[in-house]
C-alpha cells in the first residue's frame, strides 16, 4: 500500500474503510428513479459533511451498498446511525408519497445493517462487486 494512502492524525496514521450495507424497510423496491438519484445526493453530502470519503456507492431498489474511508475517531455504528439517519429524513422531506408509504411503521430504513473493515488487498475485489451489482439483478 503505498504512502499517500494512509490518513495521518497528530499521533497516528490510519487507514479505515467500511463496506456498508442496509435495505428500507420491509426490504420494499423504493429505491429507483428519481429516488435513486436524490440518495445518491444526500449520501454525498452527508459524506462530505462529516469528512466520509466515498469509494464506491450503488442504489439498488431495495438495498443500498456504500464503501467509505472514514476518520480513525468514528465507530462504525455512528458511520451508519449519520447515513441512515439523515438520509431518511431528507429523503421524506422530498418524497412525501414515500413518507406516506411508510406511514404505519413511520420508519424508511430496517433497524439491521452489515458492515465489514476493509483491508487494503481486497479493496479492489470490494469495489468491483459493488460496482457490478447492477449487472447482477
């Protein structure tokens, strides 16, 4: 790995990359069209806000996958808490037909999620898989 690809702190270098997974509600097919797109926004901003760097992002209509180095101070449950978080409030804020779809349980995301460290090695491997996920389905 080289040099440049570390993240240097006062006291550390570090390297913290997270594969993140997690599906809305129901495992419902809501992410698609302009859905889709305006997530995609919102999980950028969010990323930049919070200094996530995104390496591979991929909607799919009922699961998200997102790969991100993160700072060496956050725990990876705050990482998903923030995307989760945020990303269903703007997104019912947009969409309130989506608001209205998911009105009984009042919630977008399902409370599970999956995230795996991600090494330099398989960096490549995870990126690829993500990126051919639409090819997939």
């Amino acid at each position: 790995m080289s040099e440049e690809q570390y993240h240097s702190a006062s006291h550390c270098k570090y390297l913290i990359q997270y594969h993140i997974i997690w599906c809305p509600k129901f495992r419902f097919s809501v992410l698609k069209g302009n859905v889709e797109d305006t997530l995609k926004q919102i999980l950028h901003k969010i990323c930049d806000d919070y200094s996530y760097h995104i390496k591979s992002l991929e909607v799919m209509p009922d699961h998200i996958h997102i790969f991100i180095d993160v700072p060496q101070t956050v725990a990876p449950c705050d990482v998903v808490r923030t995307l989760k978080s945020i990303s269903a409030i703007e997104l019912f804020k947009t969409f309130p037909q989506l608001k209205q779809f998911y009105a009984r349980c009042g919630v977008l995301w399902s409370r599970g999620y999956f995230v795996s460290t991600v090494g330099h090695i398989s960096e490549a491997t995870v990126i690829k898989y993500i990126e051919e996920q639409k090819d997939h389905d």
